[in-house]
C-alpha cells in the first residue's frame, strides 16, 4: 500500500476552513444582507413605478 500525507480535507477540496463567527458577526452580516435585498427591491419599485406612469399615459392618450 502507499502512504498518504495526513493532509486536511480542506486543503484536499481547494475549500476555506470554517471560522467560527460571534454573534455579533452574525448580525452585521444579517444587517448587510437585508440592506442589500432592499437596495433590490427599491430599484425593482422604481422600474415598476416607471412602467405604471408609461400605461397610465397611453391610457389618458387612449380616453381622449
């Protein structure tokens, strides 16, 4: 048989060690993630608002 190296699986997979994060490491990164998503919403709002105030001009074209 061969011998192998005891080398750790993470260095076998290419893949980061996992560091244990504080609780209040966790939050931050809540915090972010949760701007983020808003920062989404609020641009996909204005494009629907846009597309809204388009159909509403093309109906007051339609109605006169």
């Amino acid at each position: 048989m061969t011998t192998q190296k005891a080398v750790p699986a993470a260095q076998q997979t290419g893949r980061k060690a996992w560091v244990k994060k504080t609780p209040v490491e966790v939050v931050l990164e809540q915090i972010g993630k949760q701007e983020e998503k808003v920062a989404g919403m609020r641009e996909e709002l204005a494009n629907e608002e846009r597309e809204l105030a388009k159909l509403q001009q093309a109906r007051k074209v339609l109605e006169a």
